[in-house]
C-alpha cells in the first residue's frame, strides 16, 4: 500500500482532481465537465497500474535471483 501511496505518478494523478473540482465548483454543467472527470479518472487508473505492473515485475526478478536463474532481458 505504500507503494501506492508514495508513488509520484500516483500523488500527480491525485492531485489533479483538485483541477476537477474547481472545474466542477465554478464551470457550466455539460459534457466537457464529464470529460474531465473520465480523463481525471484514468488518470489515476493508469498510475495505480504502472505501480502495480513494477511490483510484478519487481517481485518476479526477485523469485528467478532466489530460484538462481538468470534475470530476464529488459525490454527498451
């Protein structure tokens, strides 16, 4: 969990719902409101996947170091 919640990506996601809400407080009631909160929302989606994608990644190199294999090439 603290991976999550000391992440960068995931802090600047979260951030930017501050955005959202004045948008929400001061600006019209239309479609562009509810763009902004799905952008806003995948937003977060994407940061909380990356974090948990280098968690698999991470907590699989760890298992093939212990098992004594040979870590897997990195893909640039």
């Amino acid at each position: 969990m603290r991976r999550y919640v000391l992440n960068l990506a995931v802090l600047g996601a979260a951030a930017g719902v501050v955005g959202a809400i004045r948008q929400t407080a001061r600006g019209p009631r239309d479609w562009k409101l509810a763009l902004v909160w799905v952008a806003w929302g995948i937003n977060v989606a994407i940061a909380v996947g990356t974090v948990a994608e280098q968690n698999r990644l991470r907590r699989e190199a760890e298992e093939r170091e212990a098992l004594g294999l040979p870590p897997l090439p990195e893909l640039r």
